[in-house]
C-alpha cells in the first residue's frame, strides 16, 4: 500500500506576536513547526505501515526551501521517502491555486516513484491559515471520494475503514482506494522519531519540485494571479472593556437594576 501525507511547515503560533502599528505577523525569532494536524495524519499512516509493514510512506510539502526542515522531521518519525514542491511562480497561491499546484505535484510523484497513491492524508487545516479547504480541494481535483475530521483509519480489503468525529461522538465510514482523508486530533499524541531514523533523516536528499517540473501547469491558475482569494486587511481587534456587575439583595432587585441600566441606555 502507497500513503501520500500532505505536511505544512509553520510558525509556531504559540510564539507569535502581532505588529501593533501594521497589524502585520512578526516571524522574526518565531520557530517553524510541522502542522500539528499533519502531524496526526503521519501518525494515522505510520499506525497502518505498523499493521501492514509493506505500506510506503512519502511525504510532500510545498513551501520555501527552509521547509526541508519539515519534512526531514517528517522521515525521522516514520516516512520513507520526502519531496518539496518550491518554485517563484508558486508565491502567493492562496488554497484553490494551492490545491491545483499539490494535484499536479501528486501526479509528478506517482510518475517518479512509480507507483499510484492508494491514500492521500492530510491535515484538516493548517494553523496558520485555519481555512480547511486544501485537502478537500486537492480531492476535488483528483476526483477521489474523501472523508474529513477522521481521527484513525485502518485498511480492510479495497477499502479504507475511518473513524470520523462527528458532534454526536465517532461514526465509522468506508471509503473505497483511491481516496483522501484530513485528520484531526485524535486521543493519542504522534510518536517520537528514534535516534536511529533521525539520524538518517538528517542525511537525506529531498528532492526538490520547482517550476521546471510542471511543463504542463496552467499558470493562470497558480501564484497571485490564480487567486481569487485577496487579504484586503488585517487588523488586531480592540480589547472590549468590562462590563457592569450586578449584584443587589434578591434577584428582584437584581432584575430591577438590569431594567433601569438597558433603559438609561435606551436598549429596551
């Protein structure tokens, strides 16, 4: 069995701090992490390769090429094989420009391992964007029936068995090969790398995806001018002041403090 996991290399948003005169990030000094939710999603593969030793894990990301980083950690936990999608004209794509530029980049490496995806897992979003929408794109443009919010998933026979968070608690859904799944955190937390695996990842090659690789794109739908999605502001919201505490001898006196507070204030 072939896995793809799609992984994201972001600022670590526990660090982050806002510019308070251009409401802007300040990324200097703030750590680059894997996507925790695609780090679950390597983590739901890596628990089918421990049931099915045959499964082969690769692991693609695209990004600038400090996002290496990323996907080495990715192969010292539990991929076999990383590619990085990095190119000039891939700037500014936002996730519909980002999905097509991952669907031509699946392609590309089924064509150069050989071999078709059976699975596709990617996180539910990133926590830099919070948007959700790349992985059900990515399946849209593949034409793959996916399922989101899975939690695990196990191979039986042809078809993939996941476990789906719902908010009534976990449905089990089937869904046939080939097929795409976004992950979400489930109870367990992802393994740690081992000295052994960390110290190979560290001498890895990965491969890198540029422009050149892609002769076919339709660049109209990639970078800036692929976008049809513009930030047009950003801006740290006002902290709101405190309220009024009303607290007189019973709840009818309470009541009528309230009254006379949302009249004066012409409310009611």
């Amino acid at each position: 069995m072939n896995i793809l996991v799609c992984v994201k290399q972001v600022p670590d948003t526990t660090e982050i701090k806002i510019d308070p005169v251009k409401n802007t990030l300040i990324r200097d000094g703030v750590p680059s992490i894997v996507n925790p939710f695609d780090g679950y999603a390597l983590e739901a593969a890596a628990r089918i390769k421990d049931k099915n030793p045959d499964t082969k894990i690769v692991v693609l990301s695209m990004g600038p090429p400090q996002a290496t980083a990323a996907l080495k950690e990715c192969l010292a936990i539990a991929a076999d094989k990383a590619y990085l999608v990095s190119g000039r004209t891939f700037g500014g794509s936002d996730t519909l420009a980002t999905s097509y530029i991952l669907y031509n980049a699946v392609k590309k490496v089924e064509e150069l391992e050989g071999a078709k995806f059976d699975a596709i897992f990617c996180g539910k979003q990133a926590i830099d964007g919070d948007t959700a929408q790349v992985g059900p794109e990515l399946a849209e443009h593949l034409g793959y029936p996916q399922v989101t919010y899975g939690l695990e998933a196990e191979v039986d026979g042809d078809m993939l068995k996941v476990k789906k968070e719902v908010e009534e608690g976990v449905e089990v859904i089937g869904v046939k090969f080939p097929c795409l799944v976004t992950y979400t955190k489930p109870a367990w937390d992802p393994r740690y790398p081992t000295i052994k695996r960390k110290m190979a990842a560290n001498r890895a090659e990965i491969p890198v995806l540029g422009d050149d690789a892609f002769p076919d794109i339709d660049t109209t739908r990639i970078g800036l001018k692929g976008s049809p999605t513009n930030v047009k502001k950003t801006f740290v919201p006002q902290k709101k002041t405190g309220g009024v505490k009303i607290k007189e001898e019973d709840n009818a006196a309470s009541a009528k403090k309230l009254f006379e507070l949302l009249s004066a204030a012409s409310i009611i």
